[in-house]
C-alpha cells in the first residue's frame, strides 16, 4: 500500500441482495430500445446477484431523459433510498454536465457506489468533487449489458470484484492488478436493426509508449468531457501524484482535438501533476501508422520524458471493460514487456462489524 497519496473515501461495498439503480443521467435510450432494456437488466441482476430498479425516464427534446432538474432529482431519489447500494447508469450521450447544479444535496446523503463512463465523466468527476467519495469509470446498462449472447465475462468480473471489494485491492489480499485482455471488440452496433448479433473479435492489448514506474491517484475519463468542467466547482483533481486515465471516441480523439485537450489539461495544471499517463482502446482502429505515430508524436511530447504513457488499456468505449476506481491510489509498472497496473488501496470500505448479536444477559 502506498501511503501519503491524497486518495478518496472508497464507498460501503455492493453485498448481495443490495438493490443496483439505474439512473438515465443523459440520453434517452431504455424507452428507445426497449427490448435490449429488458435483456440487460437480467443479465445485471444475474452478474451482481442482485435485483435491479430502474429510475424513471423522462424525455426532453426529443433525445435527452428528461430536463436536467429531472433527471437530478431520479439520481437523488436512488442516493436516498436505504435499499439501494449502487447507482448504474443507462448510457451516455451529451449532457449529465446538466444535472450538477443540482446535486449539492448529494453532499447530505449516505454515500453509494457510482458507474458510469463518456459523456458521465462530468457526472462522476461531479459527484466526487461534491462527496469526496471515490467514483467508478466503468460499464453502463446498455451498452455492455445488453450485449448480446450476454456480456463479456472479462467486464462482469472486473465490475463485480470492484465493487464488492472481492479482490482488486492490496488490502483485500490480492494483488489489485487489472486484468488485460489480449483481444478486443468494437463496441456498439444497431440495436434497432441488428440488435441480436455477436461481435468480432480482434487480438491487440495494451502497450508501452514509453516505460517507467509511477504512483498515483486515479484521475480523468473521457478527454472532450474534462474540457466541459474547466473553470467550475465540480473538477476538483487531486493536489498531488496523479495518474491521468484518458479515452475518447474516434471523433474526441482527432490528432487536433487530442492536442488541444492536452493543452487544456495543462492549462488547468492537472498535466503537470501526471506522474503516469494511461489511455484507453479508441473505437473505430486500427488507425494507418501515420494517425497512430502522430497520437504517439503528441503525447510524447505533452508529458516529461520520466511519466510513462501506456496505450490502449480496457476502459472506455472499447469492449471488453475495465472498472476504474476514479480517486483511488494506482502504481503503473512498465518495465518491459506486458505493462502491469494495479490498485494499491481498497476500492470500497471495508464492511461494518455486525450489530445483531444477541447480547448476554446481565446476571442478577
């Protein structure tokens, strides 16, 4: 375990039985594919052991679930609702950014387990700065739980041993390295006309830019996303040794919009406190070698030559996928060879003591 890193307060564990919300906190999607809505929630029930309740949808012009202060008020009710353990959410899409001003009632509320990814960077990042309470870059409802046959095993477990405290952290006696599959599928397709459909599959798995050794808190998610909180309350990245966890869609990650995300970064000085740098699978690869050495020329170019950069990890909008523990401490070792990265602190708190047991009578 390392210590010293300004780390976050790791949420109380999902256990089984535990009611898992699902919270549509951007784009409106279960109402529009209702039969995928439906396969996912059993195949989450079935991966968590654990029943599932879906938050009321709105609809608000047309594509988003309903005006900011609705969809707020859905994630709010599941935060106060004592049987509900972890809070999901259905997908991403473009604006959670509009629930924030009306979340600061989050901070009075028991804290939960929080996942979600893309456009919910700004939800989560959100969420953190308002709790202090570390957050989950990970899975949504339709996305991968929708998948059919089933969801991928590699991005069940990881989701479940995370939340659950299972092993994934040095603390719960193992050794919390994140597994890295040696393949990858493109994630998504048409769920209205080819909804039942297997995916391909291709072998590639993550890599060294450049090698080094590095400790850190876990910060970032989606690149475009980070921009959107520059200036606000709701970005509070940590004071110190930071491992920046970086990914984007095809569109996000354009040699030009990558290069001025990083500059963004910088100027906000959350670069300059990389002491490693992990970026996600981008969909839409393989890239031509020269898109690929560019991404490479700017990244290289973007962080001192002692903060190792590995490329194409698990997490994102890539499948199959990491649960990243956003505020949690991290040690990236790329030495040579397979690049390891693994949690060093737990990623949810330890369970309480039981209160139940009966007490011996006091003697006469």
């Amino acid at each position: 375990m390392s210590a010293g890193l300004p780390t976050t307060t790791p949420p109380p564990p999902l256990r089984p039985g535990t009611v898992v919300g699902v919270a549509a906190t951007s784009a409106w999607a279960a109402g529009r594919f209702p039969h995928r809505t439906r396969r996912a929630v059993a195949a989450l029930e079935r991966a968590l052991g654990s029943p599932v309740r879906l938050a009321p949808e709105g609809r608000y012009a047309g594509a988003i679930a309903g005006t900011g202060r609705e969809r707020a008020r859905a994630l709010l009710d599941l935060y106060a609702d004592p049987d509900v353990g972890a809070v999901l959410t259905t997908i991403g899409g473009n604006n959670s950014n509009d629930l924030l001003e009306h979340l600061d009632e989050l901070a009075s509320l028991p804290p939960k387990i929080l996942v979600g990814y893309s456009d919910n960077t700004a939800l989560l990042l959100g969420c953190q700065a308002i709790t202090g309470t570390t957050v989950f870059y990970g899975p949504a409802l339709l996305p991968q739980f929708g998948e059919w046959p089933a969801p991928f095993p590699e991005t069940v477990d990881h989701l479940r041993r995370t939340l659950t405290g299972e092993g994934g952290t040095a603390d719960g006696g193992a050794d919390g390295v994140w597994p890295l599959p040696s393949w990858w599928t493109q994630p998504y397709g048409d769920w209205a006309s080819a909804d039942e459909e297997e995916r391909p599959r291709y072998p590639g798995g993550a890599y060294v830019l450049r090698p080094g050794r590095a400790e850190g808190v876990l910060f970032g998610g989606n690149v475009p996303t980070l921009s959107f909180l520059a200036g606000t309350r709701w970005l509070a990245p940590p004071d110190g040794p930071t491992v920046l966890c970086l990914e984007g869609t095809e569109d996000g990650l354009t040699v030009p919009a990558f290069q001025r995300s990083l500059t963004q970064l910088r100027h906000l000085g959350i670069a300059e406190r990389a002491t490693a740098v992990v970026v996600g699978r981008t969909p839409g690869g393989p890239y031509g070698p020269e898109r690929t050495d560019a991404l490479h020329r700017i990244l290289l170019d973007a962080f001192p030559g002692d903060v190792p950069i590995l490329l194409d990890l698990p997490f994102g909008h890539t499948d199959p996928m990491l649960t990243l523990p956003l505020g949690a401490a991290v040690r990236v070792e790329a030495d040579g060879g397979r690049p390891v990265v693994r949690t060093l602190n737990p990623t949810v708190a330890a369970p309480a003591a039981r209160t139940d047991r009966k007490e011996s009578p006091c003697p006469s």
